[in-house]
C-alpha cells in the first residue's frame, strides 16, 4: 500500500486538491477557492518574511490601524497577521530551529506576572469578562513577548520596528487631525476621537492620547540621534511634531504630562541642568495645554470651579480601587473587572459606572497588593536592563545602541508619568519597551563580545 501511494503520490494528491478547490467553490463560491489555491503561497511567504508579519502584527494591534482606515476592517488583517506569525514562530523554532530562545532574568519576572494575572483571572468577581480578555489580549501579549525578544537579533530589525513605530504613529496622528479639523466623531465637542461610531479603540479620546504618544519616544530618539540618516531625522522631526499635535487634540491631561516627560529625559542628555530641564518641561508643558484648550473641555475645562468633575471622577475611582485592594489584597476583583466592579466599592455613586483613569491603580484595584508589587518588580527589572545596555555600550559606543535605549527608556518613562492618568497596565506599550530591551540587552551583549 505504501509502495502505492509512493508511486501514484502526485497523481493522488492533485486528486485531492482538485476535490477540495471544487468543493469550496460549490460551497462558498470562487473566493474561498482562490483562497485555497493561495494558502501554499501564503505559508510560504509566512516563513520566509516572517519578522516583517511579526512586526506588522505589532503595528496593526496596538495602532488599530484597520479601525483608523474603516475599510480594511472586512479584511481581519490582525487575525490573519496573527495566524502568519504564529505558522512561522512554530515553523523557525520546532522544524527549521532557526529561532534560537534564549532567558533572561527579565523574561522570569513577566512570566511571574502573566501567571499571576491567569490566576488574578480565575479569582476574578466576574470571570467571563476577564477569561475574554486574558484570551483576547494578554495571550497574545504573552506569546509577542517572547517572540520579539527572541527574534530580534541584528539591528537593522530594530531598525525596521522603530521605523515602523514612527510611521504608524504619524499616520494615525494624521487622522486624527483630519477628524479634529473636519469636526468627526469629537466628545464633548471639542476632544478627537477615531471611529468611534464602530466602538473602535482609539474611540475614546485618552485611549487614542496613549496610542499617539507611545511613538513620540521613538520620533525623538531618532530626532536627537545625530548620527541618524537626515532623511529620518528631517521625518522624525515633522512626525513629532504632529504625533504632538494629535495628543493636544486629544486634550488628555495624562497623555500631555506624559510627552513632556519625554521631551525632558532628551533634553536633559543635552543641557545636564535639572532645573532648566523642569523649568523647560514646566514651561511646555504649560503652552501644549492652552494649545490643547483644556479650559474649554466640558468635564475638567474652567467653566468647572474648584476641583473639577473630571478631578473628581478619579479621585473617586481611585478610593474604589483602594477599596477593592483591601477587600480582595491578594488577587483584587480581577483582571479587566474594576468598570464592573465600580458599584459596589466607590463612595459616590452617580447611576454609572467609570473607567479606573490611572495604571497604576488599575493594576491596584484588578491584581490586589500582590499584584502591584510584581507589576513594580516588571518595570524596575526593565530599567535594570536598559542600565545594563548603557553600561555595556560605554565599554565600545555603538550608536545604534544608544538611540534604541534611548527611545525604550524615554518611553518607559513616558508610561510611567502618564500612567498616572491613563489606564495602559495591560496594553501593548510596556510589553513591547519589555521584549524589544530584552532583545536590545542580548544583542549587545553578543555584539560587545565580536
């Protein structure tokens, strides 16, 4: 029988392909048999260009690209990058074992996390909603993690994600300011948001600040690089300013704090002055809110005396987060639970329920005290490594090094300031600063050692 099938291999396998490509066409019509007749050509292309899928999945989950373009969205181009990624991430590390894994002390402390977060999952007050979003999200984040660490080993990949970063950043800034412009989808009649009529993500205007200013780090590295190509830089510098620009029209009071925080670690490398630097960062950070009209939000304008609706929506989302802490101090009330949870642990009460508005009483409130120490332990154990990179690229100063840990450090710093007012604990940008410094400190550990 074997002998058999040996020898009539092809003819039997053309058989069974013709079956199938018939099949789907009587079933589903011409398309789904085209696409059959694409998939060989599809895997393919999967293993051969893999890091350029892995890194357009990255652009297209965290920039909700598809949302910001409403006619890709038919398309499920996140799935499908996902599905690519996935082939050739099994394909490179069982079959062809091109894809060497390696460990760091960082990779142990988010593995820690992610565990407790499952745990925080199935401990959590309403677990349906947190199993979909440990399935929807933190699996995926997980999984890139040690994907993205693990893949990027030459520089010119670092290179092509930073580029890649900036250029999505500015696209979606772009639409951004063609909605505040043409007076598309604006909340509270002055604040930009981007389609928000198909619930997308970048449809609240604080979640779309955190999206626009996540690759304001990465266009000012590139900006102060002065060994940098004047091309990018002269693109790096347009880009800034725009991606700015969408934030201002945000008016998102975190995501404003949060790119003076950038703008000042760059400028501190230059001037080495702590007080011009806080004087300067004061200063802009003073002129992007009169820019943004802040004064003229309905919730936190000027109309609102003393401490505002908005300053008071926090406070008061903060003490339930407190309270959900010291009700359940081991695990909180569960991942992606504090909305659900808001009731039944705020001390007002206005018939609605509220977002938390803060990272790192998100992580407080969803995680217990646990939690948040563990949540401590994965941004200090980034910063530990980024110092490692610096000290090693001092022993032979390598420029590409620097503007990459510059722009990871700038925009940890960034998450961390902003953190403060935007909810992003279990969003993409801290887990893509974390895999993209792992993969940074490895990298120059093996090129110091050349």
């Amino acid at each position: 029988m074997v002998n058999w099938y040996k020898a009539h291999c092809h003819l039997i396998n053309g058989l069974v392909i013709t079956v199938l490509i018939l099949g789907l066409y009587s079933l589903f019509g011409p398309i789904a048999a085209f696409a059959l007749l694409l998939l060989p050509f599809a895997g393919f292309l999967a293993i051969r260009i893999s890091t350029v899928f892995i890194i357009l999945f990255i652009l297209f989950s965290y920039f909700r690209i598809h949302e910001a373009f409403v006619f890709l969205m038919p398309l499920k181009i996140p799935k499908l990058l996902a599905l690519a990624s996935l082939l050739a991430i099994a394909w490179h590390l069982f079959v062809s074992k091109t894809l060497k894994p390696h460990w760091s002390s960082t990779h142990l402390i988010f593995v820690i996390w992610f565990a407790w977060l499952t745990v925080c999952v199935f401990s959590a007050s309403n677990r349906g909603v947190a199993i979909e979003y440990w399935s929807g999200v933190l699996v995926k984040v997980f999984i890139m993690v040690f994907a993205i660490s693990w893949w990027l080993t030459r520089f010119s990949h670092f290179s092509y994600i930073r580029l890649g970063i900036m250029i999505s950043g500015v696209t979606i800034a772009l639409v951004a300011l063609n909605n505040k412009i043409n007076g598309v989808g604006l909340v509270e009649g002055t604040r930009v948001t981007i389609s928000r009529e198909y619930r997308s993500q970048l449809g609240d205007p604080n979640d779309l600040s955190l999206v626009l200013m996540f690759p304001v780090s990465f266009l000012a590295a590139e900006l102060f690089d002065t060994n940098s190509n004047k091309y990018r830089r002269t693109f790096a510098g347009v880009g800034l300013i725009l991606a700015i620009s969408g934030v201002i029209a945000t008016q998102s009071r975190g995501g404003l704090l949060g790119i003076a925080a950038i703008l000042s670690f760059f400028l501190y490398q230059k001037v080495k002055n702590p007080f011009v630097v806080a004087m300067c960062g004061g200063v802009a950070m003073l002129a992007m809110m009169i820019f943004a009209g802040i004064s003229d939000r309905q919730s936190g304008g000027a109309a609102e005396g003393g401490v505002d609706e908005s300053a008071m929506g926090r406070l008061y989302a903060w003490q339930a987060a407190i309270n959900m802490a010291l009700s359940n101090p081991l695990t909180g009330v569960g991942v992606n639970n504090f909305f659900v949870n808001y009731y039944f642990y705020s001390p007002h009460w206005d018939g609605k329920n509220h977002a938390v508005h803060s990272t790192w009483f998100q992580v407080l409130g969803e995680t217990g005290f646990v939690g948040f120490c563990i949540f401590l332990l994965v941004i200090a154990s980034i910063y530990r490594s980024l110092s490692r990179v610096y000290c090693i690229n001092k022993r032979s100063f390598n420029p590409e090094v620097m503007v990459n840990a510059n722009a990871l450090k700038a925009g940890l710093i960034g998450f961390m300031v902003a953190g403060t007012f935007l909810t992003q604990a279990f969003t993409w940008p801290l887990y893509i600063i974390l895999a993209l410094t792992i993969a940074l400190e490895k990298l120059t550990i093996e090129s110091n050692k050349e």
